[in-house]
C-alpha cells in the first residue's frame, strides 16, 4: 500500500533525524576517545562519572581501559531499559561499544604531559564527546542514567546525586593517584561539565520574557520592528483586585531572545512604559519561530 504524504514526509524527517543522530554520536565516540588516549590516560588523570570509575579501575587493576568501560557501564545501560526507553538504550550501547573499541584499536599519539594543559584539554575532548553524544540521543557514561533512576526514589535532584557520586570518586582518587593528581582530575572534571553544556546548550542561552503593560501595541511592535523578534499575546486578567471587584483584561506579551538582547530590550521598554512589570526565565533550548535575528518583511 503506498504512503500518503504526510506518512512520507514523516518518513523523511524520522530518516534525516537518525542520520544526524548518527553523525553527532560518532563524532562524540571520536572526542571522547582523543580526550581518554590523548591527554588523560597517558598522565594518569581521570574524571568524573563512570567514565572516572573505569580510568580509575584501570589505574589500580591494569585491566583495559576500553574492556571496563563496558563491564562497569552494562549495568546501568540495563537500568536505562527500564526507566528510559529502548530506542535510547540501543544508542547508548552502540556508543560505548563504538568507543571501547577505538580506545582498544586505534593509538593517539600523547599531544602534551603538561598538567594543566592534560587536565583542560583531555576535559574539553571528553566533555564534547559527552555532548555531542547526548545531541544524539545517547550517552557515553551511565552516571546520569543512574542518576535520573535514584532521584524517583530519594528526595535529591538528579545534580545533587552527580556531585555525591563524583566527591566519592575524587576522594578515592585522591588515595589512589595522590593529592595533586585528583586535583588536577577535579579541573579535568569542570572543563568537561562546562564543555557538555555548551555543546548542548550552545553560546545563546535564551530568556523567555513576560511582559505585563498598558502599552501593549507599543511594545509589541517594539519587539517585532526594532529588535526583529516573534511574540506571543495572551488574554488575561489583573489579579490586583479587592474581593468582588471586577479584574481589569490585560494582554500580556510574550516573547523570547538571547541572554545579550535582554538589557536592550528592558532599556526600550522603560522608554516606552516604565511601570511594565517584567519576568526573564532561563530556556534551555528553543525551535522555531524567529529565534534567529532577521529583518521584518514589508
């Protein structure tokens, strides 16, 4: 029976969306595996997570690297199956077996012995396989499966129960490698958190802004002339009201830019209304609309 269009444009999107999960996981397989081989390994650095337990077993027990990164990872990959779904859980093994076996095959040559050097770079490597792995739909260390498992059991966030797990892994580096080495470890572990972040998140962190004014019209074109953003109106009431008085309609604005644009935006504001009430909420990721800064059509 032959697709519609809709089932075939479906097909399309599901199909391009596999590729670029594909691509974006291979490249983080090949980050990752620069950042262990490269610069950690070599200088007997670590970092956090599961990816930290495994450089650190491999440390003490001298068995490889890329045989405890699937041994010490399984369980959690099993514990994915049941809170996440399959299709993750399918992803994120072909993604550790993928890099266990370029850490096992493939030797990079050893870029600095620098401390700091090792500690900044092999963390930004490591960091952006992670990121770009998670891009893909898939993760390459079964610390934040774990963690997501324990947060519906306990009362701690899924943050809270990563740094526990990583003191415990420092302190014990610090037994094992020494003072200074788990130091360096704990700087190796920030250069990739940060590095995560971006790779997610990227350099424009969005804010979502609600705007609450007399002047609405004035605003919203304000918005959509001047700056070249998208909004949206909603329908709503003033709450300031004693009981049994009717409350006031208002539309309220609502709009979202980079972190950069908001003091502009609020500086226009006050031009055209200084009493405008204002909220600014942190969005992590936006799609859509007119995210990107473009010129209005006449």
């Amino acid at each position: 029976m032959p697709l519609n269009k809709k089932e075939k444009l479906l097909q399309k999107i599901n199909l391009k969306r596999r590729i670029l999960d594909s691509i974006s996981i291979s490249l983080g397989i090949f980050s990752a595996s620069i950042g262990l081989k490269a610069f950690l390994l070599p200088n007997g650095f670590i970092d956090g997570g599961i990816t930290g337990i495994s450089l650190l077993a491999a440390r003490v027990t001298h068995i490889p690297l890329s045989f405890l990164l699937i041994i010490i990872n399984l369980p959690f990959i099993v514990l994915g199956y049941k809170t996440i779904n399959r299709y993750f859980v399918v992803k994120t093994f072909i993604a550790i077996l993928g890099l266990a076996f370029i850490v096992f095959f493939i030797n990079y040559p050893v870029v600095t012995t620098d401390k700091l050097l090792t500690a900044i770079f092999g963390g930004f490597f490591l960091g952006a396989g992670v990121g770009l792995a998670v891009r893909g739909g898939a993760v390459i260390d079964g610390t934040e499966i774990f963690a997501l498992f324990l947060s519906k059991k306990v009362s701690f966030t899924i943050g809270d129960i990563i740094l526990f797990i990583n003191i415990i892994i420092f302190l014990l580096a610090s037994f094992i490698l020494g003072i200074e080495a788990a130091l360096y470890s704990i700087i190796t572990y920030f250069a990739a958190a940060k590095t995560v972040d971006f790779i997610i998140f990227g350099i424009e962190e969005y804010t979502g802004v609600t705007i609450v004014t007399n002047k609405t019209e004035d605003v919203r074109l304000l918005i959509i002339e001047k700056l070249g953003r998208g909004v949206t109106i909603y329908r709503g009431k003033r709450g300031f009201a004693k009981k049994g008085r009717a409350l006031n309609e208002i539309d309220v604005i609502f709009t979202v830019m980079t972190r950069l644009e908001v003091t502009n935006l609020k500086s226009e504001i006050e031009k055209i209304d200084p009493s405008a009430f204002l909220v600014m909420n942190t969005i992590n990721e936006v799609k859509g609309g007119m995210i990107k800064k473009r010129p209005l059509m006449h």
